[in-house]
C-alpha cells in the first residue's frame, strides 16, 4: 500500500482528449447521468435472484434500451476486414464450441419467451485521503485517482450501477450463491474475511450481512463504497498489486471481475496465498474475452469487429483478458491444493435456449450495453490512439448488432476457487 503521491499517469489520454481533475463534488455536479434501465440499490440486504427482474421481457422491445437510442441517429461505420483478425493474429480462438451446457438457438427468438457499524474508507497514508477522492475526468467520465491510469474502466454512477447489476448477474449465475468454495463448516471457523477490487462493495456488503460474525474487508483504488454498510465491514483504498501490509491473515478472499485490473495476476495470487491462512480458501470469478460465437453469426459484423480492437487494445497495455482461463494454473503454481474450476456461460440477449439461459441473456445484453462506452471509450482512446468520435461512431454499430439478437455470442464465465494447504 503505497502513497498516492507517487501515483503516475501510467498510460497518457489520445492527444485532443479531455483530461480533467476534480473535486467529488465537481463530479457528482459534471457528470451526466444517463438513466439506468436496471438499478438495483446498493448496499441492500442479500436479494433472491428470483425477486430480480431486470427489464419486463414483455415491454422490453419498447423501453429499457432507450437510453442508448440518441446515439443511434449517427451512421453505423463500415466493417474493415483486411486479413486476419487480431484474434487470428494473436493466436487467440473465437469460435470454440461451448465448453459446458451446450447453447443452442431458440428458432424463436422471441425476448417474451415464456419460458423465461462504523465504515470508514482511508488510505494507509491519511495525508492522501482528499486526493484519492479527487476523480480525474476524462472524455466525460470520472475515472480513480489513486495510481491515475492504472485501470481503464470509469468509476462513476453510471459505472457503478452497471456493477451493482452484474453483481445480480453473478447471484443468478451461482443459483443466488456469493461464492462456491466451501467456506461454511470451514474447519477453525469464518473469522476474517479480504474482497480485493470490491468496487461499490456491493459483494462485501452482501457477504458480511452473511456471515455477521467475520471481520470483512473490501479493497479498490476507487473509494466509491457506501457509508451504510454493516458494522463488521470496511473498505481501504488500496492498489492489490502493491504488497500486502494486512496484520492478519484471512480465512477467506475474493476477487471478481478483475481479469483487466492487473499487469500481473501472479503477483495478486502470490499476495493472496501468503496472506490466505492455512485451511483457508482463495477464490476468483470472472468473465474471459473475447466472447464466443455458436456459429457464423458474428462474422463480418461490428461487433466482431469491437471484439478484435478491445482484444488488441487489453493486449497491448500488458493486460490480457484470456488469462482468466489460466487462473486454476495461476492458483496451482502459487500454491493452492486441491484447485476446482467451474464453467458457465452468459448469452449476449435472449437467442438462447432455456429459461435460465434468457434470463441470464437479458441480464447480461443489459450488463454489456449499459458497460460498453465504459469499458470502450478509454481503452480504444488510450491504448490505440482512436478519437472519441471514431469510437462513440463504432459503439453505434455495436448496439445494434447486440440488440439484434440475431448474433449467437456468449461470454465464457469462471469460477475458480483452492485450499491453502494446512
Ligand atoms: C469490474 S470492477 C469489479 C468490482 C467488484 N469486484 C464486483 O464484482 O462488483 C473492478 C474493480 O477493481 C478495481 N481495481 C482495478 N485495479 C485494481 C487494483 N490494481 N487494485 C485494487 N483494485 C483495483 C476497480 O477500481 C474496480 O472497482
């Protein structure tokens, strides 16, 4: 945990970018807020999955994707496809078949299937506590300040709604479960537990109400936590890169959606072993890009080509989404014994067939439309020199191939979880 006042820009914005510093409360006031098609409250007590409805899927052709539609009056830019994709060129397989319950097409394709205590949040260092507060504005959303730069994805409300409903997403995912590890007999108990990368601490939130007895603790660069959490909860502001200074070890940590927050997850993994107690579980859940495609669908089509420019841009600022499917190696060579790795795979809309599929289609197309100009914007900007325009222009053509649900993609899912041995 080191002072933010060493903190550098570790990639610099495209030249004509917006670059801002501010206030908190100059970015709760600049901001524009698009409203959220699904936003269900943080902080909340543990939710049924079942009591989740993210859109009504009888009115949804009507209403929960409008808050995109502005964009849409712009023209949908012309696929380029010179030579092999960048998925081709890095060795990179797209169209594997599915690794687990097979997917296959509704013919009907119809989204209306019937089948369907004190908190505190500080930093080691209290000299940096109203810096790290201070969210750096770019391209018109606030990104973290605390080591500026080092992660691509915005930290506003926008972005953490978006969390708050993938959080729901996982829950669905994992039959309402917030983890798979075996940590409710643990052997000595459930006394300590570490949520690395927590974001809105939506998953801590949820796990401390769980187990009210454990002493949690959520970290992230972003202090975007809220002050209401339960009394055996508290969020630091910490880079999980950095070297671990906890004073105690953990009978549990936790980390999700984190395969791009890191140049090098070993060295996470490394931390968490040495800090994981022995009989203690380490546990990681996570989504792999580049998505997959059931059949030729995808070809030729915008979004394939999104696909092969976020591949390239991850790519080539050191941070590799596909590594999610070397995390059960990562956690056998640093150490954990009996490693299990669980497969799942989340539809992009409501193509699918089965009921818990559309569900999970739906939630996910919204997940992925409400994240794209988050996760799109500063990536293409920085790491490949694209201009706002050009990428707003492609998100355009984006939408619409994800909206159509005629594009048979799915995101393969992991949960991988070891012991550390006694
Ligand atoms: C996609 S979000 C996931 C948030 C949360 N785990 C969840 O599933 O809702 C990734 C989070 O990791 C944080 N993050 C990125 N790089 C980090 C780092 N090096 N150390 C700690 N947190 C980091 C980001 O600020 C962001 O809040």
């Amino acid at each position: 945990m080191a002072s933010s006042s060493e903190a550098g820009p570790a990639l610099s914005a495209a030249p004509g970018d917006k670059v801002q510093h501010l206030t908190k409360a100059e970015e709760t006031s600049s901001t524009v807020e698009e409203p959220a098609a699904v936003t269900p409250s943080r902080g909340s007590e543990p939710t049924e999955p079942t009591a989740i409805r993210p859109t009504d899927p009888a009115s949804e052709a009507a209403a929960p994707l409008s808050h995109h539609d502005s964009a849409e009056a712009r023209s949908i830019p012309t696929v380029q496809k010179d030579g092999p994709s960048s998925h081709e060129q890095l060795g990179i397989e797209i169209a594997e078949a599915p690794s687990v319950a097979a997917l296959s097409v509704d013919s009907g394709e119809r989204d209306d299937d019937s089948a369907l205590g004190d908190t505190s949040i500080y930093t080691t260092n209290t000299s940096a506590r109203s810096s790290v507060y201070d969210f750096v504005l770019e391209n018109g959303r606030t990104y973290h300040s605390y080591r500026e730069g080092k992660y691509e994805l915005p930290n506003d409300e926008r972005e953490q709604d978006r969390l708050d409903l993938q959080h729901h997403l996982f829950l669905l995912t994992l039959d309402g479960q917030l983890y798979n590890a075996p940590i409710k007999d643990l052997p000595g108990g459930l006394h300590n537990a570490l949520d690395i990368g927590t974001g809105t601490g939506i998953w801590a939130i949820d796990f401390a109400s769980e187990f009210p007895s454990a002493n949690v603790i959520g970290t992230d660069l972003s202090p975007i936590q809220p002050d209401l959490v339960p009394p055996n909860l508290h969020f630091e502001v910490d880079d999980a890169e950095d070297p671990w200074l906890f004073s105690n070890q953990f009978d549990y940590i936790h980390g999700r959606a984190l395969a791009i927050c890191f140049k090098s997850h070993m060295t996470v993994i490394k931390s968490a072993y040495n800090f994981t107690r022995p009989g203690g579980y380490f546990e990681l859940q996570d989504c792999i890009v580049p998505f997959r495609c059931i059949d030729d669908s995808m070809k030729g089509t915008t979004l394939e080509r999104w696909v092969d420019l976020i591949m390239q841009a991850t790519q080539k600022i050191g941070k590799d989404w596909t590594r999610v499917r070397k995390y059960k190696e990562y956690l056998e060579e640093a150490g954990f014994e009996d490693v299990v790795e669980k497969k799942y795979e989340w539809p992009v809309g409501t193509w699918a067939k089965g009921k818990k599929e559309k569900l999970l289609g739906l939630w996910y197309r919204e997940d992925l439309l409400s994240g794209l100009q988050g996760f799109t914007m500063a990536l293409l900007t920085r790491a490949l020199g694209m201009s706002t325009v050009e990428v707003e222009l492609l998100l355009t053509g984006v939408r619409e191939d994800i909206k159509s649900n005629k594009i048979h993609i799915y995101i393969p899912v992991r949960v991988v979880y070891g012991r550390k041995p006694l």
